[in-house]
C-alpha cells in the first residue's frame, strides 16, 4: 500500500490523493454527528425494544424509535449568572423552523376572576345546569367545550414568587390577593396578613399546640407510624393551607394535600405558591385521581367529609387508596366529643369500618383535648372472607379499571394483592431504598425488572449529562415541578436530592404506570392532556415532557395544550420538553408567540422561558 501511494506521487496523481483526503474527512463528520445526535430513550423505548408490557393491562401502542445508545455529555453552554432577568435564553430556535414569530391573535380571558381560571372547575355554564349538587358535583371537573384559548391576565403587583425554604412560612400578597381565609380563620392561626406578606404560623384548626407538636403526637401514639423511614407517601384530605405537609416535609415525607375550590378561597393556591405539593380535588361523584394501594397513610384534621354518607363510598373510596397495612388518622370532634350529634357520627364510624375489616390500632386525646383515632386496613383477604355478611361486596376482578379518570364511586371492596408469603401484602421497602427497589405492583414479565432497572439508570445519565449541567438551567429557582409523561417516575427520582418536588403525570392513553411512581414513595395523578388540569394558574416553576406529543397530538391540537402550560406556569418558569424536531418545531411557533424565550439542544431538548408578558387587548376570543 505504501509502495502504491509513493508511485502515485511521483507520478503525480495529486487529484486521486486530494479526493481519497475528501472522502475521509467525511467520513470523518458523519461519525462526529451521529455521536453528537445519540438518540436519548424513554422508559417506553426501553420497553418496546423488548415488547415488554406495562404493570397495567393496557394495550395502548408506542412509537418503535432507535434502540438506546450510550448519553454523551452536551458542551456546557455559557454561564448566564444569576441575573433575575438574564437566564441567557435567546429565541434562537428560528433556526429549526426557519419561520419568523408566528401572531396567533391571542387575547386576555376576561371576568372579574380571570386571573385564577381554572377551565375545568369554573364552568358556571355546566355547573348552572346540574341537577344536584348533593354529592358535591359542582366542585367536580366539568371541562368547556372547546377549551379557551385566551391568556389569563396577571394578578396587579405579581412579583417572582418567594423562594423556598422561605416560601413555606411565607409568600407575596399579591401574588395570591384572597384576604377570606385570612378573616375567616384568624382565630385558628391559618394565615396572617403581615405587610407585603401572608405569613403562615403553623396553626390549624387540630393543631392548637402547633403543627409541629401534632405531628410528633401521631407518632407517638402509633409508633410503627416511623415518618419518613416506614412511612414516606401520605395524604392530607381537606389540607387547608397545607401546613400539615409542609412541615412534614423535615422528615422526608411527601404529603399529596388535596382540597376542593371551596368557599374557603384559594387553600390549594396558598399551598402551591408555598412550595407545598396539593392539587385540587373532591370525594364527590368520582373516584380520586389516584391508583388503587397508593398511600401509606391518609390523614384528615376536621376535614368536614361524611365517610358514612351514600352507604359510606366516601370511605370505600380513602380504602381503595390506601395501601395494604396503612393507617388512616382521623381527628375530629366525633372522636373526643360526647353530644348527640357527635356520638351518631361516632356510632355510624364503628359500624361502616367494622364492615370493611379497618381495626382501630390507636386512640387517644392530647393535652390541648383534641384526640384522634387511627384505623388500620387489612394486610390479606381473609377478614373480606370470614365476615358474616358479605356487606359490601368484594369487587368483581373482572371489572377492575385500569385507571380512575372519570370512573363512578364504588360500592365494593377491591380484593387485596397478595405477593408475600402466606398471601399477605409486603410493604415497600424503608426510605429512601423504596425508590429504587422493585416495586411490588411491577408486572411480573420476566424482563420487567430489567426495564425498570435499565429506566432508572437512564434517566439518572440523563439528568446528571444533560438536565443537570447542559442546559443553562439555574435549578436552585425551582420549586414546583411537573413531568407531564412520567413513566415510572425516573426522571423525579434522579432529581430526588435537589430541594425541590415533582407531581408525576401520568397520561391515560398510555400505559399506566402510576402505582410503581407509589410504591417508589414518590406522587403523581393521572390527566388527560387533552383537557386543562385542576390546578391554579402560575403554580408550577418547571414543566418537562419526554415525547408526549407524538400520540396526544392524534387526539388533540397541539395549541390548546400550549394554551394550559402557559396557564400553570409561573412568569420566569421554564418548560423542558424532549421530543421529535416536528413536535418542537410546533411548540417553538407557539411559544415565541408568546414572546417565550427558547433555546434549543442537539435537536432533540427545547427549553422556553415564560415572561411577563399579556396582550394589551383586554378582550377575549371565548
């Protein structure tokens, strides 16, 4: 070879030798650009790569795309600083759609409460036209059709929200201007207005000593309770302004507090604006937004819910819930109280728990005289079995539903998952080795276990490569997180040491893999991204999706899911979507309509910045 090359330049070929050197270098960059432009997998590749199904039964079809590759590190792009409004975001996407900004007419919603709309819950048209509201349906979702796209104004005076931890204790009045709960609950020590600010103390209407005391008194009385270690996934049904939560939080417990948009004003957005997980819910009509063995522990402080009201569903449906062994901690008047009314109630309690095997495990006053009582459900089946009448009646497996999105209350027990020895249910493992243990409600498919596995180690690369140091994104701003297409959960696991939390979506037309995001000790609901979530506009600091839009767009435009990110999403926030360049080709348009600022990476992760900006038209396209 050598030889050949010497003859061809002594006879002077340099054309042939100038065309091989072509021809290398490339070869050269072709090797250079498919290494820069790795394909980045999501749970559901991993799983299609081994046609592997879900913990579900649900046969919803994937996209097949290439097989994983190893994640390079991206250059590490400028350092922007900390500048409030500098981020070094640039609308530099042009370069993907080779379009200029697109004007899509936008227009400022109107009415007197435009500035916290909340599509699905504030629907007087539907809810105008109810039958009845006995069952609490008009705080139910009753979604317009089609959904508006107009802008939601900001409240007057709205500034970056307090940073957490601070947040916790305190937040701008402007940014959340209801002074009612503030008159109303002032003698409880709720919430104070204090200047600039509302200020929360701690207290409640159960925690005269503090909510710091009642916490440590529920540990006492059970001890096996052990927060943050056996007990890490709880909910906090009618949670006020959440406190309850928040200061669980110092013992690495994650409280999904919920509470219905009430006469109360704002509870879930006092919380939310705190940095506090919530979302907006009732035990109406509807099962929960949740999966079946969920919580390890479910809590209710005067939560003003009947449990024994329309043949006890409402109970029926916090057993549904509530994992295998866990506790439900109830304090109210009828626990510690004696009068008629408070007595009836006590009575119907005994009765309606006795009928679904719950035992009492723990009951007691503390030294303020509010009391509380703590039932435990069942481990296995065999109380279902030996009980003397069969009232209520198990639930027919072959009915289960796969996900509670729009599902009717039951009146049935569901019979209890037995995976341990002696057919009794085993409990995640303590915090934090539950994130990454197997899950129990895992599928059993032989290759299940490695998927998960293999998900976990991706989106730990993924985040530590990419999201962590790659994409100009000052995380010590964020709070509240949301990942629209959670999978199973990896990407708010791989975030797990950072001070912040993230509400794990899972999309109902894919399969359901929102128990394992439970049994991982982490939290999330199910939604339809078709429709708006049930939550207060400007609550969430951060939004990610990873390839969300390739099927829901078969569905829905791709607009009015834009139109609900910028509603939930604080000015300054930031949306971080992997995807398709087609998909983010069409949220880039629509993002830079709204004069977002966006950044894109190796042609697969945008990342948009929401300012301050609103129409001046004041009218509404509704």
């Amino acid at each position: 070879m050598a030889a050949s090359i010497q003859s061809l330049i002594r006879e002077r070929k340099y054309p042939f030798l100038f065309a091989i050197f072509i021809l290398l270098l490339c070869f050269s960059v072709l090797l250079l650009s498919n290494n820069r432009s790795s394909y980045y997998p999501t749970m559901s590749d991993l799983q299609n790569s081994r046609s592997i199904p879900s913990s579900s039964s649900s046969t919803t079809k994937q996209s097949n795309p290439p097989p994983p590759k190893t994640i390079p590190k991206l250059q590490k792009p400028p350092d922007f600083g900390d500048d409030d409004n500098d981020d070094g975001f640039s609308s530099s996407s042009d370069e993907i759609t080779n379009n200029k900004r697109i004007d899509l007419n936008w227009k400022i919603c109107k009415g007197a409460v435009a500035t916290d709309y909340i599509p699905c819950l504030d629907n007087m048209k539907a809810i105008k036209a109810l039958k009845s509201r006995r069952h609490m349906e008009h705080r139910e979702r009753h979604c317009p059709k089609p959904t508006p796209r107009c802008l939601l104004p900001l409240p007057q005076g709205y500034k970056i929200p307090v940073p957490w931890p601070r947040s916790r204790d305190m937040i701008w009045y402007d940014n959340v201007p209801h002074p009612k709960l503030v008159e109303y609950k002032k003698d409880q020590n709720w919430v104070r207005k204090s200047g600039n600010y509302l200020v929360f103390p701690g207290g409640g209407t159960q925690f005269k000593e503090g909510v710091t005391s009642y916490i440590e008194f529920i540990e006492k009385t059970l001890s096996t309770i052990k927060w943050g270690k056996h007990t890490r996934v709880i909910l906090d049904v009618g949670c006020g302004v959440a406190s309850f939560g928040g200061h669980l939080l110092d013992k690495d417990v994650i409280t999904m507090s919920f509470a219905p948009k009430d006469e109360h004003e704002a509870q879930i957005q006092f919380a939310l604006e705190r940095g506090i997980p919530a979302t907006l819910s009732v035990i109406g009509t509807q099962r929960l937004t949740f999966p079946d063995n969920a919580y390890d522990l479910i809590h209710c402080a005067r939560c003003r819910v009947h449990w024994d009201a329309d043949g006890g569903k409402p109970l029926m449906e916090l057993n549904r819930i509530l994992r295998p062994g866990g506790v439900f901690v109830w304090s109210a008047t009828p626990v510690y109280r004696d009068d008629t009314r408070d007595q009836n109630v006590w009575n119907a309690m005994v009765a309606l728990t006795e009928s679904i095997c719950w035992k009492v495990v723990a009951k007691t006053v503390d030294s303020s005289g509010i009391g509380l009582v703590i039932y435990q459900k069942p481990v296995s089946n065999l109380c279902y079995e030996e009980r003397k009448e069969n009232n209520p009646p198990l639930c027919d497996q072959a009915e289960k539903q796969n996900s509670s999105w729009y599902v009717r209350l039951g009146s049935c027990l569901p019979q209890l998952p037995a995976v341990g020895l002696g057919g009794e249910y085993n409990w995640p493992a303590p915090w934090p080795e539950r994130l990454r243990s197997r899950p129990s409600s895992l599928s059993m498919e032989p290759s299940a276990e490695e998927i998960f596995h293999e998900d976990t180690k991706h989106w730990s690369a993924l985040v530590s490569d990419v999201y962590l140091g790659g994409l100009a994104i000052n995380w010590s701003r964020i709070r509240n997180v949301m990942d629209m297409n959670a999978g199973y959960g990896g990407f708010a696991a791989a975030l797990i040491d950072l001070p912040l939390w993230v509400m794990n979506i899972v999309p109902i037309d894919v399969p359901d893999t929102l128990p394992v995001i439970f049994d991982r000790g982490l939290i999330g609901i199910y939604h339809d991204w078709c429709e708006p979530l049930s939550t207060y506009p400007r609550t969430y600091d951060l939004l990610h999706s990873s390839y969300l839009f390739g099927n829901l767009t078969q569905r829905c435009d791709i607009v009015d899911v834009a139109v609900e990110m910028d509603r939930i999403l604080r000015p300054g926030g930031l949306v971080l979507v992997q995807d398709t360049l087609d998909s983010i080709s069409k949220l880039t348009q629509i993002f830079q309509s709204l004069h977002w600022e966006t950044n894109l990476y190796e042609n697969q992760f945008l990342v948009g910045k929401k300012g301050f900006w609103r129409p001046a038209d004041g009218t509404s396209i509704s």
